[in-house]
C-alpha cells in the first residue's frame, strides 16, 4: 500500500513536473518573442526620431544661408562693388557667428575663389579676419562645385573631419559645408556664401538622443566608416591612415551587403539586432524647399547624390539578448520549480500571468489610440492610418480622400448647457459620422469639436461628395439632449490623394483650408481643395 502511495505520489509528481517545465518553457520563449517584437518596435522608433533631428538640422542650415544669401548689405556689395559695404557684411557675419554657435566659418567669396569676407567662430569667440589673411580657394572641391550653380541652389559637401595646412586639424573638428551663388541684379553670379557647419552639434545630439536606447548607436557614411561609435578609436577611419580597417564592413560584413541596399532595416542574427535607418544629405526630397515669391529656392544635388548617404543604426549585441533569453527562462523555471515543489495551481498562475499582461497591452493600444470621450480613434491613430494608406495607395495606384470636418453650433450648446451637454453632443456626432462611412474608412476625433474621416480606394472623387453631403444631412438632424433638442451642422473640406498632395501634411492642410474657407462662406457646406 506504501507502495502505491509513492508510486502514484512520483506519477503525479513527474507529469505534474513535466507540464510546468513545458508551460514554464512555452511561456518564456513566448515572453521572449514579444520582448524582441517590442525591442524592434522601440529601436525602429527612436532611430524614426533621430531621422527627424537630421532634418530639423539640416532645415536650420538651409534657412540661415538663404537670409545670408539675400542679405541687403551683400546684395548692395555685388550690385555696386561699394568696398564701405564690406565691414557692414563682416560685422553682420560676426553677429550672426556669435548668435548661431553652429559655423566655424562664414565667408563670402568672389567668382575668382578670392575670400572677400572671412568670419572665424574661434571656439565661441568669434572674429573677423583681416585682409592680409584672406586666402584664395579657387582649387578648393567645394569652390569648384558651387561655382557651378545658380543662385538659389546649393552645395552640401560630405561629413569630414577639417584640414588646415594639408593635416587633419586637432582636437578632430567634423565638418560640412553649405554654399549657395548669389547674383546681382542684372542675374550674374558674383560669389558664393559658404557655410562651414561644425557637424559635431549632429553628431552630439544623436549621442544624446541614442541614451535612452538598448542598443549601441552608430552613425555612418556611405562608404561604411564610422562618424560615431562608443569606441571613439574606431571613428573617422576614411581620413585617418591608421584606423582605414576600421569600419563598419570589416566588422560586420554580411550585414553590411544587407544595410546598403535598404532604407530601412532590422537584422536579427548570430550578431545581435541591427536596426538600420538612412538619411540621404543630399537628395533634395529630404530637405525643405524655400519658397520666395515666385522663385523656388531648390537644393542642388549630382547624379551621385542617391549614393552618397549616412547610416543611423542601432546594434543590440547577441550577448545582451542571450543574457535577456536567460534571464526570462531562469524566471519562469524557477516559478516553475517552485509550483513544483508546492504542487498548488501552477497552470493557473502561469495562465493569469499571460492573460494579465495581454490585458494589459491591450488596454495600454486602446488608451494610446481611441479617443477617451467617442469611443473612435484619435489624432495619433488616425495619423498613422492616414500614412499607411498612403503608402497602399501609392503602391497600387488608388485614389483616396480625407475629410476635415470641423461642428458648427457645437460652442453655442457647450456654453449654454454645459461640458456634459457638450460631450453627450461631441458622442452622437461621432457616432452619426462613423455610421456614414465604411467598415473599411477611418473616421477619428482630432480634438475639440474637429474630426476627420479617411475614404479609402476610391473608384471616383464623387463617392467622397457623396459621403459628405449624408454626413451633413445626418448632423442637421436634432440631437436629443435632456429631452432637449439641438440643432448643429458641420463645415467639411476635402482634399483628394495624390491630385492635393502626396504626403498626409499636405492632404491635412488643404482639407483644413478648404473646410475654412466654407466657414467663411456661411458654414454647413462641404468643399474641394482648389
């Protein structure tokens, strides 16, 4: 009888122990999946907003040479030749030196590469330097570049370190240089601005933004030599003899011929996860077009611009993943063990683990996502939607339509019967908006008394009339508040993809425009942009 007891008692014991390892085991890969997933969204995500840092750099630069570029003293030099000019130039150059903290140089040069006005940052004590001292740089690569221009358009040279008297300059200054021609009034070129960008304030603020990432942050050229690495003595190694074995190929070269061909790209293999974004300095659908008038201020680029790019990417070393795998499934055989010896609810407890934390997640999406006050979705989800259905409808050459819609007599109710009134009246209009659309469209709350509905795959732009015209008509009717009818209306602009615009910017602003424009005009009417 004793027997048996022990029997059964080790049965029980070896299945009861085999479920809990296979549960234990199931669900730490299962933790470990969701951690990569997330890893990859995270890494994806702060190299998206390094991206937007590059651009919002490069938009200043662009914006300062184009105000020194149409500087009125300068315009008066090149138009008169008046040399009393040139101090006003040079202490205006010195100001802005001073102000801007970005440049180690500003300079003017004439046709002939003369410097006519030079203005050194000298490490934050900026000054003019004089006559005797001005070189001509006629043999310079960047001259000979942006001599070739016109007015208006501009050189961007590579990232490099700075060479004075034939050596790389130390401390190592990176650098990059902007310049732009600018004419006289009769429209000949008469010089270019150059702008010598200290490239370190770039690289720092993407050190500084890489802190709250899990991975290593490299910054790279096209060539695949390090601009930034955590092992500084890896860096600049395209213009230091010593260091010209140490890039990024030679460490990683599979990944490399994966890196080179994407835009962007997540690697995960026997070497970590390698997030991979690109920002191409050069091309001009990367940088802001100024507009003056009826001129367009455009960036200038040659036909090696789309191979001349850099490489933002973020390495999560093989070792930091395997100490997180084991980290989990030490965690979850150790309940595991524990359940074991204690023989009390092991699968429940697991079960309530993972049902907790998807709960969790779920709410966490509903609560980022839809608005709290209508149930629909909010400006962050309906942004993102909006660019996802731009991307399906560029690949397939579809047709789609946005719609801005903004309540009119919504403030009247809000103000005379109170928030609650409000809200209850903000929920029906959302509802009766929703209603109108398909399963398939995306209507969402952009705040206050504003929403937006998106028409997707559209066979003709009469379907969007259509649609809005019976949410109009919809809205018209009372809506009952406290046995009290209400009367609102609504203004709707209409923008169509691609005829107003090919980026949710664009598509956004001019249905805002046109949905304002039927405010002006008497309100409770819809609108194509024009």
């Amino acid at each position: 009888m004793e027997r048996k007891i022990y029997y059964y008692f080790f049965i029980i014991l070896f299945v009861t122990g085999s479920i809990l390892a296979a549960l234990a085991g199931i669900t730490a890969n299962t933790e470990y999946t969701e951690y990569i997933e997330q890893l990859k969204k995270d890494e994806l995500l702060k190299l998206t907003l390094q991206t937007s840092v590059l651009d919002r750099n490069f938009n200043t630069i662009l914006s300062d040479l184009r105000f020194l570029t149409h500087q009125n003293e300068l315009i008066s030099f090149i138009n008169s030749n008046d040399e009393e000019q040139i101090p006003l130039i040079a202490r205006e150059y010195l100001q802005f030196s001073r102000e801007k903290r970005l440049y180690d140089q500003i300079r003017y040069l004439d046709n002939a590469g003369n410097e006519v006005i030079r203005v050194n940052f000298n490490n934050g004590q900026p000054e003019i330097i004089g006559k005797q001292l001005l070189q001509n740089k006629k043999d310079r690569y960047y001259f000979k570049e942006s001599i070739r221009l016109d007015p208006g358009e501009i050189f961007i040279s590579p990232l490099d370190l700075n060479i004075e008297n034939g050596r790389v300059e130390m401390p190592y200054k990176p650098m990059i240089r902007f310049a732009s021609p600018v004419a006289d009034s009769s429209g000949k070129k008469r010089g270019i601005v150059i702008l010598n960008y200290l490239a370190d304030r770039i690289i720092n603020t993407l050190m500084q933004s890489s802190y709250v990432s899990s991975g290593n942050f490299m910054f790279i050229n096209s060539e695949g030599y390090w601009l930034y690495n955590s092992d500084r003595e890896k860096e600049w190694g395209f213009a230091l003899p010593e260091r010209e074995n140490r890039n990024f190929p030679a460490y990683y070269p599979d990944e490399w011929k994966q890196i080179t061909g994407e835009k962007e790209l997540q690697i995960l293999d026997k070497n970590g996860l390698f997030t991979v974004s690109t920002f191409f300095p050069l091309l001009k659908n990367q940088i802001t077009i100024w507009k003056l008038e009826e001129s367009i201020y455009n960036m200038a680029f040659d036909k090696a611009a789309s191979e001349y790019f850099w490489k933002l990417v973020s390495h999560v070393p093989y070792g930091v993943l395997k100490t997180e795998k084991r980290s989990i499934f030490r965690h979850y055989f150790l309940l595991a063990f524990i359940f074991f010896l204690s023989a009390a609810f092991p699968s429940w407890l697991i079960a309530k683990r993972i049902v907790n934390k998807k709960i969790d997640q779920l709410k966490l999406f509903h609560s980022a996502n839809y608005d709290k006050l209508t149930g629909i979705p909010n400006r962050s989800y309906f942004l993102n939607t909006l660019k996802k259905i731009i991307a399906e409808s560029e690949r397939y050459e579809r047709i789609f339509a946005l719609l801005y819609i903004d309540l009119d007599g919504f403030k009247a109710v809000n103000d005379s019967q109170g928030h609650k009134a409000g809200d209850s009246l903000l929920k029906e209009a959302a509802a009766r908006i929703k209603n109108n659309i398909r399963a398939s469209d995306t209507s969402a709350r952009l705040g206050g008394d504003e929403f937006a509905v998106i028409l997707n795959s559209l066979n003709t732009p009469v379907t969007a009339e259509i649609v809005a015209k019976k949410i109009l008509e919809t809205l018209a009717e009372p809506i009952d508040i406290n046995g009290r009818k209400n009367y609102i209306g609504a203004s709707i602009g209409i923008s169509l993809y691609p005829d107003n615009g090919r980026s949710s910017d664009e598509l956004i602003q001019r249905a805002d425009e046109a949905m304002y424009y039927v405010k002006k005009t008497g309100k409770h009417n819809y609108r194509f942009y024009i």
